[in-house]
C-alpha cells in the first residue's frame, strides 16, 4: 500500500512566503506613528502631511488593489507577489532615508501600494497552494497578520532610542525581502503550484487517499482547479450579489477598524472621561481582541461552515459596545464596551476565508479578493473624515456612534447572503448560465 501523502510536504517555502508576506502587509503600516514625534524632531512635520499619510493607506489599498488582477493576468500571481514585497521593502528603506515631509509622505504612498497589493494575492496564493488546508493556512497568516499589528508599536520607539528613528523604520524591509526570497527560489525552480511543490488531490493522491485529502472547504465550493486567466472575470462579480455581499462584509470590518484607529481614543477621552494614556490603553484592548478571532474564524467557517453565526455575533457585540460607549460609559465600564465592541474583529478574518472559499480557483479567487477589498477601502477611506465632520459639526460624538451602529445594521442582510454555502461561479451559472 502506498503510503499518505504529507500534508506540507514541498510546501514548506510557499509557507514561509506566505506567512512572511502577511507579516509584512501590517509591520508596514504599523511601523510610522508611534514614531511621529522622534521624526518631528528632525523635520517639520505639518498635521496636514500627518492626516494625508493616515488617509493614504485605504486609498493606495483600493487603488492598487484595482490594479493587481491585471498585473496577475499578465505575469501570474507568485511573480506579482515578490513585485509587491519589493516594493514594500523599497518604500521602507527609503522611507528610513527622508529629509523631509514631502519624500516621507511619497514614500509612505509606495509601501501602500506594495501592500495593497500583497492584500489582493494572499487568500488566492492560499487558495492555489493550499486548497486542502485552506483554514489551517487561513488561521496562520491571519495570525501573522494580528502579531505584525502589535510588534511594531511595541518595539519602535525603544528601536529609535537605541538606533535612531531611520533604523527603526527601515529594519521592517528586511521581513518585506525576506518574504520576497521563497517566491523567488520556487520561480527559480520552477516549482509553482500545479507540479510538485502544489500537491492537488488529482495528481498523485490515488484511490482511498484521495477522499482523506478532501478538505472541508472543497466540500463546500465544489472541485478547486487553477483555471486560465479570464479578462471578464471581474466584471462579471459586478452582477453578484454573493461578490457584494462579501464586500460589504469586508467593508464593515475595515470601516470599524479604521474609524477606531483614528477616533476611538478621542472617543472614550470625552464619553468616558479617561486620560489620553488610557486612551492608548484602550485603543490596543480594541486591537487584541482581533488576535483570537484570527485563531479561530477560519477554521470554524472551513470545518464547520459557521459563517452566519460568527458574523451575528461580531455584529451584535459591535452594537452592543457603541450602545454601551453611548449610555453607560465612565472610566471602568468603558473597558467592557471596548473589549465588546473589539469582537467586530471577527469580520476581518472572516471575510478573508470567504474570499478563499467562496471561488472555485485561484483566477476567481484573485479577482473577488480585488472586487472585496478595493470596495472594503473605499468605505474606509470615507468614513473616518465622516466620522470626524459630524463630530466637528455637533460638537460631540452622539452622530458618530449613532452613525457607526448603522453600519453595523445595515451590513446584517449581507452577511446573510454571504453565508450562502456556493461560490461566485455557482451563482454566475444559476443566474446567467455558463461561467
């Protein structure tokens, strides 16, 4: 009898490059504000510039992320992905190198757009490499993605004490190249998925071992197969209500996320009446309940097909803390609320696995990752200034609580529908026939 097949066998450096990337798409934007004080000590740093380099990263992300699927047609998706993370590395290298604003802003813009579109490529590399490990692989980067959230605020400044501000900012290139080095000796190799470095369950996996290599998420989306590109993808996920549905999902997460970074401690500083060093406090407990949710998510949506009910309970959570934060906030309570109101992380994660199982192949997968989150960072990029407009229009933040509960409503009869257990190419073809 012939022996099992080895879960990671001849995928250990699309592993490491993977997990690497994903590090690398946070440590990057995570990396500059805990640093604006040392850098201002250097050059003037105008609070205009400051805001543009806090609103550039959704734009750059649905910009760029546009752009990467035809980037995908052209070159395929592992070369895209080290064209991104040399990017990255470039703009942090050189943002360590800035003599001024303007060229710190320019080249804040470029690590944006290598890390809008290492945001793209993620879930379709798991989705081609991993289509039987597709919530092992999903926890993992995700993971990755929640750790590089935290590292960077952590061990900036003291990096900058010990080294300079420039050292500080630099030294996350090297986890950018390093990322960049296994997709590199894979296309050196030829070893890309669909010879051996990608086992799939039709090639090599004989009789009785074929069914112990089907995963949960293969169940639920039909046969994976990497199929050739096709140009009308994209615009087909225009006519589907499952793609919207998914992007509205994405897009609640990243509006939730963004505003909180932005407001949520100048939010609990006047409803809760804490200190702005509390503030801080806060503002990371808001940041580690996603921590958890990155663990979990993905495999409780792959194995047991949970979507429905974790997107109800981020939802209720989300609206149960800005209901608190609203009526019952001081200076203990408002912990409660936070932490509750931090559980809306669940939809990050979540959203990401719907986009790996919610296409049939790698080529879908690239271009529903673009349709989601390029629409995901448009309304991220809106509501933040909307947020701060209404506050600066009533003087408090009874509008922009109320106004950030009705997001949170209004995505409820999307994450329904993108809890419907078939992909973007089932609903094409229940709808409009052939895919």
């Amino acid at each position: 009898m012939t022996p099992p097949v080895p879960r990671w066998r001849g995928r250990v450096l699309a592993v490491l490059g993977i997990l690497l990337c994903a590090f690398s798409l946070r440590s990057a934007v995570a990396s500059l504000s805990p640093l604006l004080d040392h850098v201002a000590a250097d050059f003037p740093l105008p609070t205009a510039i400051v805001g543009l380099i806090g609103t550039a990263p959704p734009v750059c992300f649905a910009v760029f992320g546009l752009c990467t699927p035809l980037l995908e047609r052209r070159l395929g998706i592992e070369r895209v992905t080290v064209i991104a993370l040399l990017v990255i590395a470039a703009g942090l290298i050189l943002r360590g190198l800035s003599f001024g604003s303007i060229p710190l802003l320019l080249t804040s813009a470029l690590i944006f757009a290598g890390v809008g579109m290492g945001n793209i490529l993620l879930p379709p590399l798991v989705k081609k490499y991993f289509p039987d490990r597709i919530g092992t692989m999903m926890t993992l980067y995700t993971t990755a993605m929640s750790l590089s959230t935290f590292l960077p605020p952590l061990v900036a400044v003291p990096v900058a004490d010990a080294a300079g501000w420039r050292f500080s900012l630099g030294v996350w290139g090297v986890f950018a190249i390093a990322g960049a080095v296994p997709w590199i000796v894979m296309l050196a190799a030829g070893k890309t998925a669909g010879q051996p470095a990608s086992p799939r369950r039709d090639a090599g996996v004989p009789g009785a071992q074929a069914a112990q290599a089907i995963d949960p998420a293969e169940l639920s989306t039909g046969p994976i197969a990497v199929a050739p590109a096709n140009s009308r993808v994209f615009s087909r996920l225009l006519r589907l209500p499952l793609a919207w549905a998914i992007a509205v999902v994405f897009g609640t997460s990243s509006i939730m996320a963004y505003v909180s970074f932005a407001w949520l401690p100048a939010i609990v500083t006047d409803v809760a009446g804490v200190s702005p060093a509390v503030a801080g406090l806060l503002l990371s407990l808001f940041a580690a309940m996603g921590l958890p949710a990155s663990l979990l998510v993905p495999v409780l949506v792959v194995r047991f097909q949970a979507t429905r009910t974790l997107f109800a309970i981020a939802v209720a959570c989300g609206i149960t803390g800005v209901l608190g934060l609203l009526f019952w906030s001081n200076s203990v309570t408002v912990w409660l609320w936070v932490a509750i109101f931090g559980t809306v992380g669940v939809l990050f994660p979540l959203a990401l696995v719907l986009i790996s199982i919610r296409a049939r192949t790698p080529e879908s997968a690239v271009a529903l990752s673009s349709f989601v989150q390029s629409s995901g960072y448009v309304f991220a990029a809106v509501f933040p200034l909307l947020v701060g407009v209404l506050h600066d229009l009533t003087g408090g933040w009874t509008v922009s609580l109320i106004v950030i509960g009705a997001v949170l409503v209004v995505s409820i009869p999307f994450g329904i529908i993108a809890g419907r257990r078939r992909t973007v190419e089932d609903e094409w073809e229940s709808r409009h026939g052939r895919w």
